[in-house]
C-alpha cells in the first residue's frame, strides 16, 4: 500500500508521515530528504545553486522513482510537488491513499514565519508580504492538493489527532 501526504508547506506532512508509518508498520519516506540525500545538498542549497526548475524535474524523477517501489510506503511529499507537471496524475495512480492535509491560511502565516529561512520560496518575502503571497499561492495550488482521494482538516488537531483521522480512512 502507498499512502501519500500533501499539502502546503509546513502543514504537517513530515511529522505526520513519521508517525502514520510508525504506527503501520510501513517505511516512511520524505521527498524532500530523499532529493537532498540523492544530491547530497540542502534543498536551500539546490534552489539556489541550481535553480528552481532543475529542482523541479529532480522531484519528478524523485516521486515516480519512489512510487515504483514495491514496498508499502507513507510518502511526505514537498508542498509543490502535486502542482507540476503530470505529478498529481502518478500519484492518484500510483498510489491507493493520497491525502491534502488542509490548513487555513491564518494557520499557514503563523506557522511558516516562525521557519521561513529553510524554505527558499518564502525566505525573501517580508512578514508584512506573507499572508498575501500565501493567500495567492495557495489559490494556485489549491485545484491540484483538491484532486487527493481524501481531504482532511487539521485546523484544530494536533500531529497525533491528525495521524489517527488518517488511519480512519485507510
Ligand atoms: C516547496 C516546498 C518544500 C520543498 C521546496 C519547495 C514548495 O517542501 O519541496 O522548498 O514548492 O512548496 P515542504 O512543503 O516540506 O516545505
């Protein structure tokens, strides 16, 4: 079984994956971890060596490799990944759970300037400018993270509430 989280950044995806396939049993992957360790670089350190597209085709590569994997996997995936190319289309196929961790914008703002400097497409927007590029951003993204078999409101949960909602609908 492959299980995938999506969502904006900083919504919870990590921390939920880990604990999810903990819980399961299963292997847990991070797509973001797996780019850096195939590229033995900080995603920061890719975007802004190399560019933002080169990382894009990288996590394309990076998600139809791991979703070929013959293991059972709960799969992290990074907040842009649904949104480009035909990745959405592979991962509704390839996968028998994908999951949008939903997240108001309020939550988003709060949560992604208190950890902007890791994150290299909001490290330069001042906190004056954030809510509004969130607000934009996640109007853009919003159609593909609704494409997910399961949408799931973590407004007012915890990771561990979110974890346990998760296994309800598996
Ligand atoms: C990105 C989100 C990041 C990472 C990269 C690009 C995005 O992952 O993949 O910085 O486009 O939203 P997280 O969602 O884990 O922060």
């Amino acid at each position: 079984m492959k299980v995938v989280l999506l969502g904006y950044m900083a919504s919870g995806k990590s921390t939920v994956g880990r604990l999810l396939a903990r819980q399961l049993g299963m292997e847990f992957i991070d797509l973001d971890e797996y780019i850096e360790h195939d590229q033995k670089k900080s995603i920061k350190d890719i975007f802004s060596e190399k560019g933002e597209i080169f990382f894009r085709k990288l996590e394309h590569q990076m998600l139809k490799e791991v979703l070929e994997k013959d293991e059972s996997i709960v799969l992290s995936t990074g907040g842009g990944t649904p949104c480009y190319g035909n990745n959405m289309d592979t991962i509704l196929k390839q996968s028998e759970h994908s999951v949008y961790l939903n997240l108001s914008i309020p939550k988003l703002v709060d949560r992604i300037s208190k950890e902007k400097e890791d994150r290299p497409l909001v490290r330069n927007i001042s906190d004056e400018e954030l809510p509004e590029f969130i607000g934009k951003h996640l109007f853009e993204r919003r159609p593909y993270y609704l494409q997910a078999k399961h949408i799931l409101d973590c407004n007012d949960a915890n990771a561990e509430t979110v974890t346990e909602n998760i296994k309800e609908l598996l």
